[in-house]
C-alpha cells in the first residue's frame, strides 16, 4: 500500500492530509479547553452546538461550493481554503465570549467543506489507474484512525510543556504547511465548459442530482445511514456503556474505542486485496450487514448478560464494527470516481460529503437522545432496525452486476448538449454519468 507514495503528486497531497488532520486534533482538544474556560459546566452543550454547527456547515456549504469548483482554479482554491482555516485557528485563542466560538468555527468548518470533497475529487484525476486509486483510498483511511488515535496522545504530550492556547498554534502551522505542500505540486486543469450558462441552482444542485440519479449511488446513500448508525452507537455511547452501565473506570473508554480503531485500520490494510478480487457491492453491502448483526449482538447482550459478562464481548464487538464501518467507508471513493465525468467529479464529492454528514447530523442525536431516555438496550435496537433498514435499502436500490461503464448512444440529444463532453460529442461513447436518468428519458438508445 505504500509503493503509491512514489507518485510525487499524490504523496505532497497525501502528507498535506495528514499534517492538516494532525493540526485538526490538537484544536479538537484545545477547543474543548477553551469551552469550559468561558463556560465552566455548560461546557459540553457549548461543544455541543459547536459540533452541530460544524454539520450544517458541512451539508449547507459542500454543494454550494462543490458547483461552482470546478470553474476556480484548482491549486489556488485549496491553498485559499488552507489560509482561511489557518487565519481562523489563530483567531480562537482571542475568543472572550461563546458566540464568537460559533462564528469562527461555523466560518472554518464552512472552509473545510470546500476544501475536503475538492481535495478528494483530485486525487482520481492524479491516479486514474483504479488499483493505485484503490490503494490510496485505503491509505487516506488509515490516515483518519491514526489520527484519531495519535492527536489526543500528542496533545496531551503538548499540554504537560504549553498551555492549550498554544495548541491552536499548531493547528495554524498543520493548516500553513498543508497550504505549502498544495503549492508544491501542479494539479491538472478542469474543463469548465460544461459550466457554461448554467443558473445557480443547477449548479449548486448538480452534484446531488447526479448522486440521486446514479443506482449505485442510491444504494451508498443506504449504507450511509447504516455507517451513521452504526458508528453513532461507538462514537456517543462508547462512555455511557463503559463508565455508566459497567461501572468501569476512564481508562477502559479508551481501551474499547482503541479496539473500535484497530477494527478500523486492520480493515484499511486488507481491503486493497479483497476489493481486487471482490465487487465492491459485494463487500460494501456485506459489511452494513455485519453491522446490523453486531448491534443485534450488543443489544442482546445488554438484555440478557450480567454486567461481568458484558465487557469481554464489548472489546470483540467494537473491533469488528470498526472493521464493517471501514469496509463501508473505504470503496466509497471508487463509487463516486466511477458515476461522473471528471468535470463533475467536485459537484459529485461534495454530494457524499454532504449527504453523508446529513446521516451523522441525524444519527448523533438520535444515539444520544435514546441513549439518555430509553436506555442502551432499547437504542441498540432502534439503531439495529436504521442499520438493517440502510443496509436492505441498498442491496435494492444497487442492482447485482452493476457495470461500471455503460455503453450507450444519444442520438436525440443534440452535439453541445450539456451531457456531452469531449469525445462523448463524437457519437458512441462510455461512461456512467446520470446512465439511469438518460435511460429514463430515452428508454429505447442502446
């Protein structure tokens, strides 16, 4: 999986990833200690509504910024997005009163969800063999665990020799450097000629009406709701099981969300393999199914075992859901790489990410708030019926041997119509853009 950091493109942006994800964990930490700075006990709802507002930037401004992208020059784009998280992260330690908390952080997640799908959506056109794609897919996730796992460490590191505010001064420099490595590098051009004459709600609502008009996509956007699920179980109630049912101590949260993240990466290390052997429906769905089972197993466990039971069977269940949720999560970008033409590949990526956080702005609070009210046993079993209900969904709406290509004429369209592009215009072409749309519209072109 490593031989794919020769390619000098790739690895000057795979190291701008992760130097800007390490910088990204050490503000996760110092924002919290800021919180309870300015509001003491409120601090967790004040971490609370920042993360809420983190996700309506995330599904308001990614479609937003994913249809006009590809008309900006690229490089200069991300670098943009680069400065104004790192102006932002500077501008934080000198926050006096919550609101501005908001502000600034609605302002830099809002930079993220343009810079994040943009990013993604180049790394196909640096690597269009799919096997090299494949493999850095799975690198990027191995990069997000590690860091989930790393940041905390280093922080805590960071806070025995400096104050938290100068844990902010590392998240300007991971955003600077990432900025710096971007420059480095030259990134291909766009054809923006489809862009041309297009109104702002076509362009803004592209990427997601190609996304609904894609079978397969359909179908990712089923396991979407299942990988929320799923993943909102560990993520929000991983501390109420451990410390508030089982009574063990803090140490122990660690331990099961450590398990939760070797799941996650030992799955990144082996899906390159499997994926070269194995269709991705196959796998994907597969994977959603293992996570309805696991939170079946976790709900019986809960209903039936004695707290001394319980904690053995926690360690293997989070380990294996980890592996599901990544095995969801990593072929996603083949998906997306694969149902649009290059031009609309930022359009179709900033879709995913929004959507996909649309689950998570759904799946957080419908964890939390059962988990508060009804008890685990009984949210295990709501989230069990949304992973079963996402994962059924799918195996429905993506139809089994789903090309990834589709060869196909338009002999009604005429020669600039916006559906064609490039040699597509030539007449017999293959591609997989918005395939069951045009069928729809002109069922009889074969």
């Amino acid at each position: 999986m490593l031989s794919i950091l020769a390619h000098r493109t790739y690895r000057h942006l795979f190291y701008a990833q992760v130097i800007s994800l390490i910088g990204t964990g050490l503000m996760t930490v110092a924002l919290g200690l800021l919180a309870y700075k300015l509001a003491g006990k409120e601090a967790g709802a004040v971490l609370g509504t920042a993360l809420a507002t983190k996700m309506i930037a995330y599904v308001g401004v990614a479609p937003v910024v994913g249809g006009f992208a590809n008309t900006l020059p690229r490089r200069a784009f991300l670098v943009s997005m680069d400065l104004t998280r790192a102006l932002v992260a500077l501008a934080l330690p000198f926050a006096d009163q919550v609101w501005q908390i908001y502000v600034l952080i609605f302002v830099l997640q809002s930079a993220s969800a343009a810079f994040t799908p943009t990013f993604e959506a180049t790394i196909p056109d640096i690597l269009p063999d799919e096997a090299e794609y494949t493999r850095a897919l799975s690198l990027s996730r191995l990069a997000y665990d590690l860091e989930n796992l790393l940041s905390p460490t280093l922080a805590a590191a960071l806070l025995v020799l400096v104050s938290y505010n100068e844990l902010f001064v590392g998240t300007v420099i991971g955003f600077l450097a990432s900025a710096l490595l971007v420059v480095s590098v030259r990134l291909p051009s766009r054809d923006a000629e489809t862009e041309t004459g297009r109104s702002f709600f076509e362009r803004t609502t592209k990427g997601i009406r190609i996304y609904l008009a894609t079978p397969r996509l359909r179908g990712l956007l089923a396991l979407n709701v299942s990988v929320a699920a799923a993943g909102a179980m560990v993520l929000v109630n991983t501390v109420v099981l451990v410390r508030g049912i089982l009574g063990r101590p803090d140490s122990d949260v660690a331990v099961a969300l450590a398990c939760f993240g070797a799941g996650l990466m030992l799955a990144a290390l082996l899906l390159p393999r499997l994926l070269d052997r194995l269709p991705d429906r196959a796998v994907m769905t597969a994977a959603a199914a293992l996570l309805t089972l696991l939170l079946l197993a976790l709900a019986v466990a809960l209903g039936l075992m004695g707290r001394d039971l319980i904690w053995p069977i926690i360690l293997p269940l989070w380990l294996l859901t980890g592996i599901g949720y990544s095995a969801v999560e990593t072929p996603t970008g083949r998906l997306l790489r694969r149902s649009a033409q290059p031009a609309d590949r930022p359009a179709i990526f900033a879709a995913q990410f929004a959507l996909s956080h649309a689950c998570w702005l759904f799946a957080y609070p419908l964890a939390g708030w059962l988990g508060g009210t009804a008890g685990l046993a009984i949210t295990s079993l709501v989230l069990v019926a949304v992973t079963g209900a996402g994962a059924a969904a799918a195996v429905v709406l993506w139809p089994v041997g789903d090309p990834d290509i589709i060869e196909h004429d338009h002999p009604e369209l005429g020669e600039n119509d916006p559906h064609l592009t490039g040699t597509a215009r030539a007449g017999r072409h293959r591609h997989a853009f918005m395939i069951d749309d045009y069928h729809r519209r002109w069922p009889t072109s074969r």
